[in-house]
C-alpha cells in the first residue's frame, strides 16, 4: 500500500510517498481502509518532533480519518469488515490503509460523507468540549473567538452560537471575519499581524471591549501569541479564558489581570479528556450528531488534497490559507 512518510524531522516538503506493508491488526484492534483524512495542526508540528508525541520514524501524519473496516482482530465484536467508521487515530492516517485500536473509532452516521467525518470529531469534539465542559458557555453571554475561519475557531463559532451566545470573530483578514459571519458570527475584527508593538495591543483591546458592549464572557484562544494580553484586558468580570492553541507563539500573560478581572485561565486538552472519561465523550458526540442533523453544524471544507499531494494540505494549513478544514482524499 501507498503511505506518506516523515523519514527525517523536518516541513511538509520533508515527506515522501512510499509503497510499504500493509497493516495487521492485533487483538483489539481493526485496520481501516482510509478514505478522507482531516488536516490538523499536530500534523505540522509532529512531523518536526514539535509535538508532545514523537513517534517512532518513518511514520505517516494525519490523526483524523474516516473510512471502511477491512479487517479485526481477535477480541473485536463492536466492528466487521465493511462498517463505516470515523475518529482519531493519533497518527498514520495519510495512508491507503492505517491500524488502530477499535475503540477509537465511532460509526460514521447514516448520510455523512467520508470527507466530513474526516472533518469533525477533533476541531468539533475540541470546541465542543471547550465551550461546554471548560466554559460552561451561557445563552446570552459574549464569545470571542480568536482565529476564528480556521477548523476549530469556526466549529467554535458555530457552537457558540447553536448554544446562544453572541459570538464575535476575530482573524487575520477581512476574507476570514466575513466569512465567519456567514457562518454565524454577529461581529467581526480583523487584527494585526503578529507580533503586536504596544499601541496595537491596546487598539485590539479597545477594538474588543466596543464589539462586547464593555467586554466579553468567554475567550476562545486557537492562535497565542501577542492576542492573548490584549483579549484578556478585556476580558468581563468573572471571564473563562479558553487555552486552545499556539501557533503564532506561547504567550506570558500577566497574572495581575487574572486577580483584577476574577477570571478564569481554562486549558483545553481534548484528546486527554477523551481517553479519561470515554462515557462523558460519548455524551458529548451524541450532542455533536443531534447538532449536525438539526443543521446548526456542519464541516466547512476549503480544499481536499490528493495522497500524493499531503505535504501540500499540511503547508496550507500551516500558513494560515485555510478557511474551515482541509482534508486529503483517498481513492
């Protein structure tokens, strides 16, 4: 079979396509004939050893993938060959075929297509998670989203907004606010590029507290970096700081801000939660699949690559191109 692999630390155009063997599962486990993968920030970093996982080289990245069960190991009675499945996998997804624990996999709902599914469980289950368990997001409160057109900040927007908050979307073009509009936003910023002297700090912090009527409730942070100060200041009274995610930098806020505002610094480690309370996940997925057949969510895919072309969905989406998700397609 056909594999993209990460023989070396290096950036996507480190990868290479190879004919290797075929996977057997062992007991427990089920290999998957993969059909879509989703393209995740992890898949960036983790091919240069960036990631708090390192496995063991030559590896295929891709965490997030949907397809058909072509065979089970000994011991698996919740899959046969030939159900549609979906979910994470940690790595190894860019592949014709990928072996992984059966419990890891959920079935794909009747109607999703493959390329959606692909596109769901980690950058929904992520914002999901977030807003609902870490924030406990309120109707009528404010959220703000930081990097809000890319694959978790928009499954964020349109979370909030299915739980009725008034979300406002911040990015890095007017493009990307307008479109998360569409998807639902109230209002929009385009912020600075990063990093930010002192006066675009506080222009941003200002910018935000108008937009929140004085201040927001919650903060969705997916980008770090010199946002993190300004978005705080501005933070309401008894605020939820949401820590998703570094990819302009891990930023230093200053703690005073936390005492003067009583509010809340919240980590978000999704795929931890996930395997430390599987029966409040399952909860949280069947929350997910109402949302979608009611219409409220739904994966917005931005481009869809070939195998052969990975490396190049992996550099979109570490340059920030992508608007919604960006998935490779398997024959």
């Amino acid at each position: 079979m056909k594999a993209v692999l990460s023989k070396a630390p290096g950036l996507p155009d480190t990868l290479v396509m190879e004919d290797v063997p075929a996977p057997e599962p062992k007991a427990g486990e089920i290999v998957i004939s993969v059909k879509a993968v989703g393209v995740n920030f992890p898949d960036f970093l983790i091919i240069q050893d960036m990631y708090q996982f390192k496995p063991e080289r030559p590896f295929s990245p891709g965490g997030e993938i949907a397809g058909v069960v072509k065979a089970v190991g000994e011991g698996v009675t919740t899959y046969k060959p030939g159900d549609k499945v979906f979910g994470s996998c940690g790595w190894g997804g860019m592949a014709e075929e990928v072996v992984t624990e059966a419990g890891r996999m959920t079935p794909l709902p009747e109607g999703m297509p493959f390329e959606e599914g692909a596109a769901l469980l980690m950058t929904y289950g992520t914002s999901h998670y977030a807003l609902k368990d870490r924030a406990e997001l309120k109707a009528g409160e404010t959220l703000l989203v930081l990097g809000a057109a890319g694959g978790v900040g928009l499954a964020a927007v349109e979370l909030g907004v299915a739980m009725g908050a008034t979300v406002i979307a911040a990015a890095s073009s007017q493009e990307k606010v307008d479109f998360a509009i569409s998807k639902g936003a109230a209002k929009g910023l385009v912020y600075p590029q990063n990093p930010l002297d002192k006066d675009q700090q506080k222009e941003l912090s200002n910018q935000i507290k108008e937009l929140g009527g004085g201040g927001v409730d919650v903060i969705y942070d997916g980008v770090g970096g010199d946002y993190c100060e300004p978005a705080l200041r501005a933070m309401n009274w008894d605020g939820r700081y949401l820590v998703i995610g570094f990819p302009a930098g891990i930023p230093r806020p200053p703690l005073n801000l936390t005492l003067l505002k009583s509010c809340q610094i919240v980590g978000v480690f999704w795929g931890a939660f996930v395997r430390a309370f599987p029966d409040r996940h399952a909860e949280n997925l069947e929350d997910l699949f109402r949302l979608y057949r009611e219409g409220a969510i739904r994966p917005h895919i931005s481009n869809a690559y070939p195998l052969e072309r990975a490396a190049d969905a992996i550099k979109e989406l570490s340059e920030r191109r992508a608007k919604g998700k960006v998935v490779v397609k398997i024959d």
